[in-house]
C-alpha cells in the first residue's frame, strides 16, 4: 500500500518529483502466495496506469530454494496485462518442504529471500553499473527501517524514501488511495505471515481469512504439519492460528471445514523426528545451534498411518500423544530436558508433504550426544 500510495502520488506528476519516466523502472517481486484481492486491485486500479504512461515493469521471482538458481524475470513490459503471481519457487514451497512456519522475531529472513535478495541481484544487471537511484516505500512511520536501508547504500546504489520526507503514514497512504482511487487498499503480505499480530493487524487478518476460506484451510493445514513435527511451531508464537478460529462461530465454520477437507484429501506419512541443541564449541555452558533431522518412513492414510505411530510406539516402549480432532498419534522415545544438551525423538504422523533433510553433521553429533547408532525403528507397511 505504501510503494502504491507513492507511486500513484508520483504518477500524478511525475516532473514535480523529479523523475524521469523514461529512466524509470517499477520492479515486483512475486512471493507466490500475495493475497487475490491485492493482486485484483493491482491489476485494476494500477497497471492501467503504467500501461498509459509507458513505465517499464518488471516482475521478478527467486528462480529456487538455493542463490545458484538466480533470479527470474517473469515478465518485462510497457504495456503489461497480469501480475504474475509466482514463478519456479515460492515461500510456500519452502515452508511446506521443511515442515516449518515463518519465525517471528529478529530480521524478516523470508522477505529478505524472496523480496530483498531479489532485487538486490537483478537491480545491478538492470543498471549496467551505471548509478541509480532505488525508491523504497517506508512510510514516515518506518524510520528505523529506512535506516537499516541506508547501510545499504554504496557508490552506485542510493536509497530513497520520498514517503518519510513527505511526513506521510501509514493512515495518510491509506487515506490518500481511497480519496484518489475510490477504494480502501488492502495490506500486502503473504497468506502465512506471522506478522499480523506483532503489526496489530490481527481481527483484520481473521476477516481476510474468512473471506477466503479455501487459502485459510490451506494455511491452517501448514501450520498443522509445523506444529505436529515441532509442538512449538505456531504461526504467532505463543498463539495458533488454527486457535483464532471458533467451531461455534457461524463464520468460522467455513475455514474450519476447508481445514479438515485439506487434512482429509492430502497423503499422510510416518516421520522420525529428531532435534539436538548441543552446547556452544566455545562455551559449554550456552546453547550451540539446533540441529534436526527429518526421516519419512512410510506414507498412505491418515488412519493407517496413525495406527503404524501408535504400533511402533508401543514396540519402543514411547509414550502415545493423540491428536483428537484430525487422529494423528505421537509417539515420545525421548523427551526434551532443560539442561544441555536438549535432545528429543519422536515419531507422528503428519501430512506427507515433508521432505527428508538434516545436516551432514547430524549423525555424528547425535551419536556422540547421546550415545546411540543411527538407526532406524523397523516400521512395517
């Protein structure tokens, strides 16, 4: 809302704020899962206003997971038609392979992957090493992120925030938009962000998600899988989303139902979960880094699975956690402690769309910790 706020406000006049179209270009930057209501007004209220004046919009996305797939250019027009919503990769991709929600708290890590690193990369081909000037739109409410930016000023590149020089807010961008546009803009942010809450944004999101209830089930059903691999993983920290919803609620009914059709339709499998917090290397008496390990042992249906945790659980002499609501069963070999090193073993059922991962040094570290082989529970078919 923001960067739309600014630039509309310029569009209006473009030489007043100094800027040349012609040497102009507006860069997006597809996440994968922008809300459809966002999207629509964009491509509504905006792209014709690009289109008349001949601006140059390029839409980027992350070509993968790792910096070696580079940048996509998605599309590259004075005349464009569509957002396009994501390209190759995609957050949600590498939410739901790792089995994790975003984490709040400290740097915006997924921004900065599929946003910042984004267009810091292409910026300097776009340039071709010429200087530039990069227009970002923090508001007048934003002045420690503006800060930030400018550590990331070099000889080439300078940041520009023309929204905190006009002493513009959030509430004043906003107000401005309705009154030109005759629309009240909508927030911008992923369908899964974590930062609803920490922005006080909360009852708002709530009502997004009972607007679409189809993204919230899918949402819900993220979540879900994070927190049955790491009890600790919800969405808002100390706070679920799936707890913001009420059963007894008429409009709640309708992502609550898309939440279990997610849970119903979807391949379920059997993980061994392993976690490992072992001390610093430089101080024994302060925690190192985490260390986890994803093994899926077997697929197929919620049920079947849920039985094959609980048979196996009680072969290991594990303690059985059940899930009431959606069935799936948790079976505790070792439990987390409070001294270092914190160690935990289960195995749970979950749905199936976790992929196996752990660092090279995972086995040799669990080994030395705790004393046991890598193996493997026998879990039959």
């Amino acid at each position: 809302m923001d960067s739309t706020a600014y630039l509309v406000a310029m569009l209006d006049d473009p030489a007043a704020h100094g800027v040349d179209l012609e040497r102009t270009v507006v860069i997006t930057m597809a996440t994968g899962d922008e809300w459809p209501d966002t999207d629509a007004d964009a491509e509504h209220y905006i792209l014709p206003l690009l289109k008349a004046r001949g601006i140059r919009l390029v839409q980027l996305a992350r070509g993968g997971q790792l910096a070696a797939a580079g940048v996509d250019v998605l599309d590259d027009s004075r005349s464009p038609e569509h957002l396009i919503r994501r390209g190759r990769w995609s957050l949600w991709d590498e939410m739901e392979a790792t089995g994790t929600v975003p984490q709040q708290g400290g740097i915006r890590k997924c921004s900065l992957r599929a946003k910042g690193d984004v267009g810091d990369r292409w910026l300097p081909q776009a340039t071709g090493g010429r200087p530039y000037q990069q227009v970002i739109g923090f508001n007048a409410d934003e002045i420690g992120r503006s800060e930030r930016d400018r550590l990331s000023n070099t000889a080439l590149r300078t940041g520009v925030y023309p929204l905190i020089e006009w002493g513009w807010g959030r509430q004043k961008c906003e107000d401005f938009l309705l009154e030109r546009l005759g629309v009240r803009w909508k927030k911008s942010y992923c369908t899964f962000c974590c930062y609803p809450v920490s922005m006080g944004a909360m009852a708002a999101h709530l009502d997004r998600m009972r607007a679409f209830p189809e993204i919230a089930g899918r949402v819900l059903r993220l979540e879900y899988t994070a927190m049955r691999l790491n009890p600790n993983a919800r969405l808002f920290g100390r706070h679920s989303l799936l707890g913001k919803f009420d059963p007894a609620r008429n409009g709640d009914r309708p992502v609550l139902e898309a939440f279990a059709q997610e849970l119903a339709s979807c391949p379920w499998a059997v993980y061994r979960l392993r976690r490992l917090l072992p001390p610093s290397s430089k101080d024994p008496a302060v925690p190192g880094e985490w260390l986890r390990s994803v093994r899926r042992l077997r697929t197929g249906q919620p049920a079947a699975v849920a039985r094959t945790v609980e048979r196996v659980g009680k072969r290991i002499g594990a303690r059985l956690e059940y899930e009431e609501q959606f069935g799936s069963v948790r079976a505790w070999k070792r439990e987390r402690g409070k001294v270092l090193p914190v160690i935990e073993e289960f195995l749970v059922s979950a749905p199936a769309y976790v992929i196996d991962k752990q660092t090279d040094a995972f086995e040799e570290k669990w080994s030395r910790y705790t004393g046991t082989a890598p193996t493997l529970p026998a879990v039959d078919n």
